[in-house]
C-alpha cells in the first residue's frame, strides 16, 4: 500500500488554533469571557503540534527522500518554516503555565527558523528559480518565522532582541511584496491548486502588528493602525475574490488563510482593550467571524481525517 505523506503545511493548523486561543485570552480580559475556552484552544493547538512534530520526525526518519524533496521544492520548499512558527506560537501559549519550559520552546523555535531560513534564503540566492514559483509560501522562513521569533521574545519580556528580528521580519516582508503581487499582475493565473496558498498573503501586516504588540504592549502607535488597515484591506480583498480563492475542492492547505485572520483577531482585541475607537466598533463582527472560520476549517478538517481513517481500515489486510 502506498505510504501517506505529512506535508509541513499542515502545522498551519496549530497557527490557527494558536492564534484564536490567544485572541479567546484577550477576549476574556475585553468582555469578561470564560477563560477556559481560550486554554482549551491552546491545549488543543499544543496537542496538535506535539502530534504533527511526532509524525514528521518519524517521517523524516524513514522516508528521508521524501522530506528532501519538500525542503527543495520550489512552491512547498518554504513550508518546513511552519515547524519553527508553530514551536513559536506553543511558547506563547505555555507562558503563563510555565516560564522555563516557554524559554526552552522559544530557543528551539528560534534555532529552527534561523537555521532553516538562512539556508532556504542562501538557496534562493543562488537564482535558477523559474518566476511563476513566486509565491506567498516565500513569507514563511523570513517573514513568518522573524516575526513569530519576536512575538515569543517580547512575551519572554526580551523586547530589545525582538526588535532585531521584528525589523529582519519587515524588512523581509517589503522586499518580497513587491515580487509576489508583480507575479499575480503580470505572469499567468495561480493554478488552482496552489490558491490555497494565497491565504499567506493576507498575514504579514497582521502578524507584524500583533508581534509589535508583543514587544511594546499597550501601544497604539499610528504604525501599528497602519499596519492592522493594511491587513483588513487584504481580508476585503479576499472576501470580493473568495469565489476564484475558493476553486479549490476542501483540503488542509486552507489553513493557510487562518494565521492572518487570528493575528487581526488579537490586533483587533488588543487595540479595543487599548481604547481605539475603530478596534472597539469593528470587535465583535472580526471576532465572530474568525471564530466561525476557524470552525468551519476544523469541522472540515475532521471529516477529512475521520475519511482518510476508514479509508486505511478498509485496506487493512484480513488475517
């Protein structure tokens, strides 16, 4: 029977679990909502992490081929940045439990999107890349993981290295921008499969607002309102394409869209908490929205799992 692989896209679902269980904890301290619903999200999301980390290291293990050939694909080359990324979020989510074992999950996390992003960046550097591959996966290991890594210091209260990484993050962002929307202008249409994918595009502004609220919390700094704009404008825009967006038949790549709804979630809640009058206004329909987003992407998600098990019990050879 031929063997399933586990593609690292698949930690995008701790991103999203991980970010609305944060956006339930700030939720309880704006609207006095149950707490327990925030930390069982969070539970959740670690649960996942822990299995999908597990399943991926034994895959790495014994079909080492397999993860090779993800690492160096053009198009899912930049999603093993997930593993680092989602170590990241668990930190966050396990601060408040336990700070030592939130020290050692952000130096883990740390350590996996550096080693992980200067290599994929050195390979990109070397060219050879055809431009259709141009896509939002390239935010993950630059963009993605140097934001997440600062989010997790300034919860860690080391807001002065945060900085550091927030500006590689941002910087990172801007320059690759520019050469993603050129490749949706002006080369052919994204096929369907890779659609999915686009939800990536919609989270850099987002998570670098949230990551700024991290290392300076209470702000509200007109760059961080900036930045939270720019992200909701992305999501209208994302809205007025879900049709096109959405061409493709259900599968967990649309977990790609949930790490910038959670971040503006959590932007949202904290700019209310923070009293700005627009995050108060616009609080509850982004929080509900995410909330049934979200679901909806788990309920799917299960029926996926719930198939694909039945499926193997059927082709279990009988003794």
């Amino acid at each position: 029977m031929k063997q399933r692989s586990l593609p690292a896209s698949f930690f995008g679902i701790v991103l999203g679990l991980a970010g609305l269980g944060q956006a339930w904890r700030v939720a309880h301290a704006l609207w006095g909502l149950p707490i327990l619903i925030g930390e069982a999200l969070l539970g959740i999301a670690a649960l996942v992490w822990a299995a999908l980390l597990a399943l991926y290291l034994v895959q790495a293990l014994r079909q080492p081929e397999r993860v090779r050939q993800e690492f160096s694909h053009p198009v899912q080359g930049g999603t093993p940045a997930l593993l680092g990324v989602a170590t990241l979020l668990i930190a966050l989510a396990v601060l408040p439990w336990s700070h030592t074992v939130a020290i050692c999950l952000t130096a883990a996390g740390i350590a996996w999107h550096l080693g992980f992003s200067l290599w994929h960046t050195g390979a990109l550097w070397q060219g050879g890349r055809d431009a259709l591959d141009t896509v939002p996966t390239l935010y993950l290991p630059t963009v993605a993981g140097n934001f997440t890594s600062a989010a997790a210091l300034g919860g860690l209260g080391l807001a002065e290295w945060g900085w550091l990484f927030l500006g590689a993050g941002m910087f990172s962002w801007l320059a690759l921008e520019s050469l993603i929307i050129g490749r949706l202008w002006h080369a052919s249409a994204v096929p369907v499969r890779q659609r999915p994918l686009l939800g990536i595009q919609f989270a850099p502004p987002v998570v670098c607002a949230m990551a700024w609220l991290m290392l300076a919390p209470g702000s509200t700094e007109h760059w961080i309102l900036m930045l939270w704009g720019y992200g909701l404008f992305q999501l209208l825009l994302g809205l007025r394409l879900g049709r096109w967006l959405g061409e493709e038949p259900f599968a967990p790549s649309y977990w790609a869209y949930t790490f910038g709804i959670a971040a503006t979630t959590v932007c949202c809640l904290k700019l209310a908490v923070a009293g700005v009058a627009p995050a108060r206004q616009l609080a509850i329909p982004i929080f509900v929205g995410a909330n049934a987003f979200i679901a909806y992407l788990a309920l799917r998600s299960l029926n996926l799992l719930f198939k694909a098990l039945g499926q193997a019990r059927g082709n279990t050879p009988q003794v």
